[in-house]
C-alpha cells in the first residue's frame, strides 16, 4: 500500500509541509500538499487521494471545518489530523468531527509512517455486510440499520462498531480497541474508548428493549446476540 498511495498533506506552515513531503516521499508515497483548506476540499473531490495528512490551524478555515465538509462526500477517506494542541478534550473533538487519527507535533517519523500505513490497510480491506442480531452494518454503503431504523453514526464511531460486530462475543479490552481504532499511542488515552463506547451505546441501543453492547467491568467491552 505505498507506492501507489497518493497522499494529500494540508498544511500551512511551509517549513512543516516540506518536512512531511520529504519522509512521505523518501517512503515511496506520492504526495500533493496545499496550504488552505478550501484549496484541500477542492483538490480532494478532483483527485481523491488515498489519505489526508490535515493540519487543524489553517488560515482560511478550521481543520475540523475542512474534516466536515470532506466527511460529506468521502465518508472512507482516511484522514489524520496534525497539531499542537495535546488535550484530551481537543482529541475527543477533532474525531467526533470524522478523523481516523490524530498526532501531535512534535512526532516520531516511524510513528507518523506506522499511522499512515494502518489507516491505508484498514482502507484496504474488502466491504463486507456484518450482522448481529437485527443490527446490520454495511461498510460498502458506510450504513448502519437496527431493524428498519437507520442509525447516524460519525466516522469513528462506525469503524468502532465495525470491530466489535466483527469480534462478536468477545470482549475487547480498551487497550486492544485503542490500538485497532486509534493506532495506539501516548497521544490518545485510554479513556477515549470509554467516551466513544457511551456514544455508541446510546445510538445503537438506546429505544431498543434488547441491548447489544456490554460493559465487561473489569475488563472490557463486548457486542452479541
């Protein structure tokens, strides 16, 4: 998944753009970088590249504004977002708008690699139907069904719900769906799942007399019949 990977990087900062070209470019990508985020939408419903390296303080709009508006029409593009801010409240923010990833500056270039490499293979697998009980998920349609209801999830939360319908009954610990989800890092905290795993439990169980996802205490978390 390198030589052929056509990655974007948006970045305003031309000292930093030109540093992420060369370990992109050494690594056998081909890479494309702009600077604004409106010139980063455009290019992206042109060219479709295979992922998007998105810095979050652009001068013409926010790097969250440009993951929303992308989101629209590309829900599978990869996209990791780039930047200073550390918070974990910052983090929780940046994914809820539809980022696969985040890092913070500064960053180990073998850890910005082993990110892009994971998004690219996940990006890579086959669509499949998943089926649990009466939820059905559809990564070709990116859709999401409980009996005739269709659930809104963003982004992430699907590729969350996707690895827990593909584990069915078996109970995940946070470690592990932090490092299939969030390519596991010093950067996002554990208790990101649990902010993530709320979200989700309210959008696919709540109404429903049945639930389907569980808290193991203790221990983790579980989807099944």
């Amino acid at each position: 998944m390198t030589m052929n990977s056509n990655i974007l990087i948006v970045e305003d900062d031309k000292d930093f753009q030109q540093y992420l070209k060369s370990i992109l470019t050494k690594n056998g990508y081909s890479v494309q970088a702009v600077s604004k985020g409106i010139n980063a939408i455009n290019l992206i419903n042109k060219l479709e590249p295979d992922l998007v390296v998105l810095d979050l303080n652009l001068p013409d709009m926010s790097g969250e504004g440009v993951c929303i508006e992308v989101r629209k029409d590309h829900p599978s593009l990869p996209i990791i977002m780039l930047t200073a801010k550390s918070a974990i409240h910052d983090k929780v923010q940046g994914l809820s708008m539809g980022a696969d990833d985040y890092i913070t500056k500064p960053f180990i270039p073998d850890e910005f690699l082993a990110r892009i490499k994971a998004r690219l293979r996940q990006k890579a697998e086959g669509p499949s139907k998943i089926v649990v009980d009466d939820l059905e998920l559809d990564t070709k349609k990116v859709q999401v069904k409980r009996g005739d209801k269709i659930i809104s999830l963003t982004p992430h939360e699907f590729k969350l719900l996707e690895y827990l319908m593909h584990n069915k009954g078996v109970v995940l610990t946070r470690e592990m769906i932090l490092n299939r989800i969030w390519s596991y890092s010093l950067d996002v905290e554990s208790r990101i799942v649990d902010v993530y795993m709320g979200y989700l439990r309210k959008k696919i169980d709540s109404g429903f007399k049945k639930k389907l996802v569980h808290s193991i205490r203790g221990f983790g978390y579980t989807i099944k019949d």
